[in-house]
C-alpha cells in the first residue's frame, strides 16, 4: 500500500513539472524573428507599352531556396540561414510580388497580376529561381545574388519565347543584418529591371 501511495505521489510530480515544463514553452522569452519585405523602387515607366496581359507564375526555386529564411552560402557548398530572420514569405512568394509590383508600375503591359488571379491572360511568365542567397567568400562582408531564368509563353499560340536569365551581384555595406537585407533589396531590383528590358526585347 504504501508502494502504491509513493508511485502515485511520484507520477503527479511529474505530472506537475511536464505542465511547468509545457507552460514555460508557452510562454518563452526567445525573441520573435526579425521579418524583412522587398518592394521595388521607382524603374519610371516603360518606353514601350504593348497591349497585352502579363500572368506570372509562382517562381520555383533550387533546393534550399525555396524557404522564407535568409540563405547563406559558405565555402562554396555550405548551404546555411541567418538566425532569427525571416522574408516575409519564401523566396518565390517574394520574388513574385516584386516581379508583379515592378512591372505594374512600369505600365509597359495592359495589366499584370500573379498567376492566381486567373485572369485571361495573354501571355505567362514562368520563373525560376537559381541563385537567392549571400556568400562568404574570404571577405567579412558578403556578397548577395540573385539569378532568376524565365520562360516567356504566348498562351494563345501555345509557344515559349527563348529563356530569358537575368542576374545582379550586389556586395553588402558591411556584415550586418541590415546592410544584407539592403543588398537583396537592390540584387532583385537590378535582376527584374533586366528581365523586363528583356521581355520587351522578346514582344517586340
């Protein structure tokens, strides 16, 4: 009896301490990540305008990338994340709202609206994502890139245009988070001026 009564105050110790335990996750004082967002700077407005609707595809990305965390790239194949930082949706969410967002306002299409919006659509802008990380290499500040190769296809005629790559490297102010994030920031904008100065190339 009284083996039972010592194994039964023992189960509710534990009992006691696996609420503690699950109440102290609840409420743990590990800081929220730090959320970053790309939008495009002004690229002023197309030289050529074409009467077409744009539907861009979600972009696919190379295993690792395709992750809302921040990557980094070490000694070549190391594929790592900053800590405690996060895009505000993975790299081909946010790749495609610039994408979207830059050629909106450049008014070279009649309209331009992400693939989900199911609109008839003239033509489809696929997207492939091959490079959206920083890298280390030798130097204490890294250096961001950003490559994207797309795929032009007339929805109608039901034929691609040649692939179109696009590709900026821009090295980081120092090595800070900040000085990163302002980096890419200015990698997706180089790399999406340039795709677009290419689809014009393409429709005309």
């Amino acid at each position: 009896m009284r083996n039972a009564i010592r194994l039964t105050g023992i189960l509710l110790l534990a009992l006691l301490a696996s609420a503690c335990g699950t109440s102290e996750l609840l409420q743990s004082k590990v800081a929220e990540p730090q959320v970053y967002v790309l939008k495009p700077a002004d690229a002023g407005v197309a030289q050529v305008a074409f009467n077409y609707q744009l539907a861009v595809a979600l972009p696919t990305a190379l295993p690792g990338l395709d992750t809302d965390r921040i990557a980094v790239l070490r000694n070549g194949n190391h594929l790592d994340y900053y800590f405690g930082a996060r895009w505000g949706g993975t790299a081909p969410e946010v790749t495609q709202a610039f994408i979207v967002a830059l050629l909106q306002s450049q008014q070279g299409f009649r309209n331009v609206v992400a693939e989900n919006a199911r609109i008839d659509a003239d033509y489809l802008l696929e997207v492939s994502i091959a490079d959206f990380q920083t890298e280390y290499a030798g130097s204490d500040a890294p250096v961001v890139h950003v490559t994207v190769v797309a795929n032009l296809i007339s929805i109608k005629q039901r034929k691609s245009l040649p692939a179109i790559r696009a590709t900026a490297s821009v090295n980081a102010k120092d090595n800070r988070l900040g000085a990163v994030v302002d980096a890419f920031q200015s990698a997706l904008q180089q790399t999406t001026t340039h795709l677009s100065e290419q689809l014009v190339t393409a429709l005309k």
